[in-house]
C-alpha cells in the first residue's frame, strides 16, 4: 500500500466545507424564495470523489480511497409528468372560462329577466293587435298598436347592437390575450437563446441555468391557458413548442400569431411567419374564436344569436306585411285598376327598414313611414268586401303560426323562450365543465406543489444537517491540522 499525499486529509476537508457551505447556500436560497411566483425547489447532488484516473501510474482501490465528496450540479426538483398534466388541465379551464364569459355576455344582451325583454314586448304587441281586432275602427287603438309593434323593432334594434358590443369587446379581449401569448412566445425564445449561450458548459445537458428554468416554466404555464401546447425539452436545455402541431417556438426562433377581424364581427386567427391559419384544440383563444363566429346548432355564439334574432325580425315584418290588405294608389293617390277595371288590392307594408336597404334584419327594423306619420293607416283604406276584424285575427294567427329556423319549428312567442333557454342551458354547462377542470388543475398544481415547492420544515432540517455536516468537517480539519502540526514539527528529531 503506498503512502498516501501528507495533504491529502486536508483537501477531503476543505471539500467537505465547500459541499456543506453549498448546501447552506442553497437551502436558504430556497427559504428565501418561498412566495417567489414560479420558483422551483433547488437541491444540491453531491457524490464521492473519485481519483482513480489522476495518477501517473496505476495504484490499489484503497489507495485512492477516502477522497472525499463533491457538488455535482444544482437540480431542481419538478415532474415533467406533472407539468404536461397540468398544462391540459389548465388549458381546459381557459377554454371554459372563456366561454362562461362570452355567454354571458350574451344573455346579458338579450336579457328577459331583469327587464322587459323581446317576449314582454311581443306580447304586448299581440295584446294591442288583439285588442284592436276588436275595435277594427278606432284609432285610438290603432295607435296603441303602432306603438307596440314600434318597440318590438326599438328592442329588436337594442339587442342586435348589444350583441354586435359584446362580439366587439371580445374580439378586444381577444386581441389582448394574443398579445399576452406572443409576449410570452417571444420571452421563451429569448430564454432559449440564453441557455444556449451556456451550452458550452459540459454539464450543461445535465445542470443548466435553474433560474432560466423557473422563467421558462411559468412562462409555458401561462401560455398554455391561451392554448392547447406541446412541449419537447431538447439536449441543449432549450424547448420546443408546438400549437396543435405547429412549431411556434425552436432555439431562439418564434412564431407571433395575429389576430384578424372582419367586417361581420367574426374574427380568424394566423400564423405571422405563413399566413397559414392557427388551429387550436384548448385555451382561451379558441373558446373566443369558437363563441365569436359560432353560429350552428353545435356552437351557438354571438353570430348564431345576432342571426337568429335577424330572423325572428324577417319573419315578424313579413306576417306584419303580408296580412293587411289596401287598395293600390298611384303616384296622384287614385286607384289602379287591374284589366277588368276592378281596384287592385296590395298588402299594406307596416315595417320597413331604417337605414334604404331591402333586406330588413333586426338592427334596421322599424315600422314604416307611412305608418309612423298616420297611425290609422292600420285601419284606413279597406278594400271593399274585407272584413278587418278577419284580417286582424288573421295577422294573430299567423304569428302563433309555426316557424322554422334551423333546427327549431314553433311559434314567434316559443322562439324567444328558445333562445333564452338555450343560452342558460349552455351557460350552466360550461359553468360545470369550468368547475371541474378548475378543481382538477388546482389539485395538480397542489400536487406539483407538494414535490416542487419550498417546505419551511424540511428546509429546516436540511439547515441542521448542512450546519451540523459543516461544523463535523471543520473538526476534521481541525484534527488534520494538529496531525500535520506533530508530522511537520515532531518527526525528524533523531541526531539532532
């Protein structure tokens, strides 16, 4: 056996210092870092020196024995596992989130509970007709009847500018989380850029910047309430990061989504490098790109409500201007006559549209001119042999006549109650969903906790062990120092 370095007590010792000072270091680190949003658990990995291959020539396994410890790398302690499941979960949410808000918005547009809503003021409207079918020649119910059908179109107008309001504060709201997800596209690739400055670390594959790789993971939490996300962690520490697919972050390299509105209040989104549209199967974004154009039996959003009240307005103004007959006029207000020389009888039109089209919807409907400077025109100028009271009753019954939109057969008055129960009935579910994904992502990110975050009481117990390790290997020290003290000074004495 050879005899080992005079010093090498000495050099076990001061390793054994610098580890126990390192753990010092980084268990208050991590105290220290407790509320930090984003910090991940740091620990020290620490393994036996071993100094088999730094001599010149071969020597025994006991020889090279009792070298000491050392610090491998700061790990941080995380469950990528976790972290996917996490960001699903949580992608999820976003997308509920979203989509609560957006309905809700809409039945606040169209609300028939808190006010007199389209239903309160159909029916007055059919009361007011009913009561002038029996009274077919007094104006003073003629007028009460103008002015009924007139508030009908008055809140048909309010509820299609409300939705159009709601479509266009959240394609604003839209507009702002694709900022804050390109804000965050654009801060992951600088922090890739970052590590891959480090990469010539040779341990970098293993240990790389851990403060970087809290940046980088709760920038990538964010990013996933935007979007559904697929994250890769590459050799060189760096991340790559897909949206259904498409690479949108790789290295130091980003792509930017854009945001584009058209002019009906529906809204696409982009990829900035292609131009290619971005698809997303979760987040925010898609939950706004499903609730703003939706318009279909399956996703009913703004578009399908904004349309389904032009079409409760369509068929409103075509009953109302395809029951009342008048005689024909010409330009000087005589009567034309057909070819037998009987009076040509027409419909007498009661609603119009406001803004000179020819297509009425419910933001342009109104009652007619004529109607609106006489309101007796409702009663006046009967063709001779027509009985008014029939023709009032006539319009009654045509309105609780059946109507069929979409998948929808029923009565005008039945529509409405459709549509206030179907946007209640989808706000209850996606309120359920939002519940459920947010008690789930919340539980994963406890659980994520429980491994990742810092505990006051197992940090403390590292602090005795590290102080305690620290204090034992100053005494080596000390004893190893003492050892050479008698090596040095009180050998060698013999003839003196």
């Amino acid at each position: 056996m050879a005899v080992r370095s005079t010093f090498l007590g000495i050099e076990v010792s001061k390793r054994g210092l610098a580890v126990s000072q390192k753990g010092l270091d980084i268990t208050s680190n991590n105290v220290a870092n407790i509320n930090t949003p984003g910090y991940t658990r740091q620990r020290v990995d620490i393994s036996s020196v071993n100094m088999s291959g730094s001599y010149r020539y071969p020597t025994g396994s006991i020889d090279n024995a009792g070298q000491g410890s050392q610090v491998d790398g700061i790990a941080q302690i995380r469950n990528k596992f976790l972290d996917v499941r996490f960001r699903d979960s949580n992608s999820n949410t976003g997308y509920y989130e979203q989509q609560v808000s957006i309905l809700t918005g809409v039945q606040n547009a169209i609300d028939e509970i808190s006010s007199d809503g389209l239903l309160t003021v159909y029916q007055e409207a059919m009361d007011a007709i009913q009561n002038l079918s029996l009274n077919p020649n007094d104006s003073v119910y003629a007028a009460t009847a103008k002015s009924a059908v007139n508030n009908v179109s008055l809140i048909l107008q309010q509820f299609d500018k409300s939705l159009r309001d709601v479509a266009e504060q959240q394609i604003y709201d839209t507009s702002v989380i694709i900022d804050s997800a390109n804000t965050c596209l654009d801060k992951i690739a600088t922090i890739n850029k970052a590590l891959l400055l480090e990469s010539n670390n040779e341990l970098s594959n293993v240990y790389s910047s851990n403060e970087l790789n809290d940046q980088l993971n709760y920038l990538i939490d964010e990013l996933s309430e935007y979007a559904n996300i697929d994250v890769t962690w590459e050799d060189d520490t760096t991340v790559t990061i897909k949206i259904n697919g498409h690479t949108v972050v790789e290295g130091a390299w980003c792509d930017k989504l854009q945001l584009n509105e058209h002019n009906n209040s529906t809204i696409d989104v982009i990829y900035k490098s292609s131009g290619e549209q971005a698809s997303f199967s979760g987040g925010s974004i898609k939950a706004n790109t499903d609730y703003i154009n939706g318009d279909s039996s399956v996703t009913k959003g703004i578009q399908y409500y904004i349309h389904r009240m032009d079409d409760f307005a369509v068929h409103f103004a075509g009953v109302m201007n395809n029951t009342i007959q008048e005689y024909k006029l010409d330009e000087d207000g005589n009567q034309i006559l057909d070819a037998n020389g009987d009076p040509v009888v027409q419909y007498k039109t009661l609603i119009q549209t406001n803004d000179g089209t020819d297509t009425i919807t419910a933001g342009n409907i109104t009652i007619s001119d004529i109607w609106r400077a006489n309101e007796s025109y409702i009663i006046n100028d009967r063709p001779e042999g027509t009985n008014q009271n029939t023709s009032f009753l006539q319009l009654i019954s045509k309105m609780e006549g059946d109507l069929k939109i979409d998948n929808f057969q029923g009565s005008l008055e039945e529509f409405i109650e459709t549509l206030n129960t179907d946007v209640g009935e989808d706000i209850v579910f996606a309120k359920s969903r939002y519940d459920a994904c947010q008690i789930i992502t919340t539980d994963l990110d406890n659980s994520r906790d429980e491994i990742s975050g810092v505990s006051y009481d197992e940090e403390g117990a590292n602090l005795i062990m590290y102080e305690k390790a620290y204090s034992a290997m100053a005494r080596v020290m000390t004893a190893m120092d003492e050892v050479l003290e008698k090596l040095i000074n009180g050998t060698g004495l013999v003839g003196r």
